[in-house]
C-alpha cells in the first residue's frame, strides 16, 4: 500500500485499560492496555465493518476485581490474550492503520502512545486523529465535554448497542455516532 493518507475508510477504535477501585489497591501497578476494540466506518456508504477485538496480556498489572465488574474482562480472560506488540503488527497489518484516519471517543491515542512508549515500539495508527467525542460536543454546542457515548447516543436517538466498556462494542457504538455526525452534515450540504 502507497504511503498516501486515504479517506475511504475511518478506524473507530477503544481501549480497555487495567484499573482499580482505588490508588491503594493499584500500588505500583501502571494502567496497561487489555482489550482494543475496532471497526471500519466506510466513507462513501457510510457502513460499520470489521467489528475486531484483541485481549492483551498485561505484563506490569493484574486484573482486579472492580476491572473485571466494570469491562467483563478476568485475568484468565488476558493470560490468553496476545502481548501488544502482536496486537499492534496485526492492526496495521489487516487494517492499513498507518494510512488512514483514526479516532475514538476522547483520547485513546495518548493511552496507545503511552503503551508504545512502554514497549519500544511504534504506533499502529497514522498522526491523523479524530477525537470524536470533541467532535460531538462541538457539533452540539456543548460547552465542556464529558458526555459519554450512552449519553451521546441517546441525544441521537439511538440506544447503545451490547456491552458498555467492552472495547469493540464500545468502537462500534462511537462509529454510530460519527456516522450520524456525517450524515448530518450531508444532509445540510444537500439542502
């Protein structure tokens, strides 16, 4: 693949990160990526595809209790996950990450940086991000942001769709309303 920036496709991506109760259960222990959830959002047809998640082994943290009531996730769920350096090859790889544009609701970039950081290893994603939430807040006239992508999507009429904070329905759910964001946008073009 060229090394041409494409627009024919959006990566819709959310992260899953180790988290605790409190900053005494956490101790030492970083956050660290455990799940990203995927999809294609198709420009032209406006079509959520390719709907892909990978669980990630933690190699700093372990999962705790609240973590796993909050995303559904165990620690035996992640002692079979793949290290994120794999998950990352695979992205870019399968998903030509490193051409097209990005976004997630909020700033799960600064959470990849961080890990790839950690890892000594490059980002699977292009410099070209959408923080869709900024994005929604804007197009709303929203003074702060803070909304979440439930709250969103009731302000669209819509209901979330499966597991809140299971991070590829989570991406699916983001790619939603991004695509209503777009075709608004349309429509008002059109008139």
């Amino acid at each position: 693949m060229s090394n041409k920036k494409r627009l024919d496709k959006i990566i819709v991506i959310d992260i899953e990160q180790t988290c605790w109760a409190s900053k005494e259960e956490q101790g030492e222990q970083p956050p660290e990526i455990i799940e990203i959830g995927l999809c294609k959002l198709h420009v032209d047809s406006l079509e959520i595809t390719d709907k892909t998640s990978w669980l990630i082994k933690p190699m700093k943290s372990k999962i705790s209790e609240y973590c796993t009531n909050l995303t559904g996730i165990t620690q035996k769920n992640v002692n079979g996950g793949v290290i994120f350096s794999h998950a990352c090859n695979k992205i870019a790889k399968n998903f030509g990450t490193k051409n097209r544009m990005y976004g997630a609701w909020g700033e799960d970039r600064s959470s990849i940086s961080t890990e790839c950081e950690r890892w000594y290893i490059q980002s699977p994603f292009s410099d070209r991000y959408l923080n869709i939430s900024s994005l929604f807040n804007i197009m709303l006239g929203l003074k702060s942001a803070g909304v979440s992508v439930e709250n969103a999507l009731k302000e669209l009429g819509m209901e979330f769709e499966g597991r809140k904070h299971s991070a590829v329905d989570d991406a699916y759910n983001t790619a939603r309303i991004l695509r209503s964001i777009i075709k608004t946008c349309r429509g008002v073009l059109n008139e």
